[in-house]
C-alpha cells in the first residue's frame, strides 16, 4: 500500500491523464444520448471524439514520462498503449456506424479507465 501512495505523489501527471481520459470517455456517452434525441449531439458526438483520442494519447505521454524519466514501472505504458489501440478502434467503428461494436466497445473503455484510475 505505501509503493502506491509513493506512486502516486511521484507520478500526479499519469494520475491526472487517466482522470482526463475517464472523464472524456463518460462524457462520450453523455454525448451518444444526444446524439440519439438532439439535432447537435452528432456534432458534439464528434467533437468529443476527438477530444478523448486526445486524452488517450496524453495518457501514454503520462505514463512514458513516468517510466523513463521518472524511473516508474514499465507497466503504465502497456496499459496505456493498449488503451490506445482500443481508443482507435473504437473511432473506426464509430466512423462505420457499428453500434453492435462501439457501444459495447464504450462501456468496455469506461470500465477499463475507472479501474485504472482506481489502481493509481
């Protein structure tokens, strides 16, 4: 318990990343009910998408500068470089208008990013 409280004093950014990350993501399904019952929220929808690719790739800087750098485990990295992967595939479907892929996909992210909020 002490290594992680160490953590976390250590590395705030990495913990500041996956909060803006986790945020982002639940604002994109606050954004996918609109855009089931506004004229707008296709536009936000989108706009929102960027903004959490964005956060997905400050994640990774976050969790980079907290390996090398910061003399971290290599661990954040993977995590966030998969999360990564997730966050693209999650725009491609999207893109393809795949509801049966990008809302399970969602959740799914959601899920991920608030364990490893938890976890830091």
């Amino acid at each position: 318990m002490a290594a992680s409280a160490t953590t976390r004093r250590r590395f705030p950014f990495l913990r500041i990343a996956i909060a803006v990350q986790t945020l982002t993501i639940f604002l994109q399904a606050v954004s996918a009910g609109l855009l089931m019952s506004s004229s707008y929220g296709e536009a936000l929808h989108s706009a929102g998408a960027r903004v959490m690719y964005g956060a997905s790739m400050l994640y990774v800087l976050a969790a980079v500068l907290a390996w090398k750098p910061g003399g971290g485990s290599p661990r954040p990295v993977w995590h966030a470089s998969g999360f990564l992967a997730l966050a693209s595939v999650q725009v491609v479907v999207g893109i393809a208008h795949m509801p049966s892929v990008h809302l399970p996909l969602g959740v799914l992210m959601f899920g991920l990013s608030v364990l490893a909020l938890a976890r830091r």
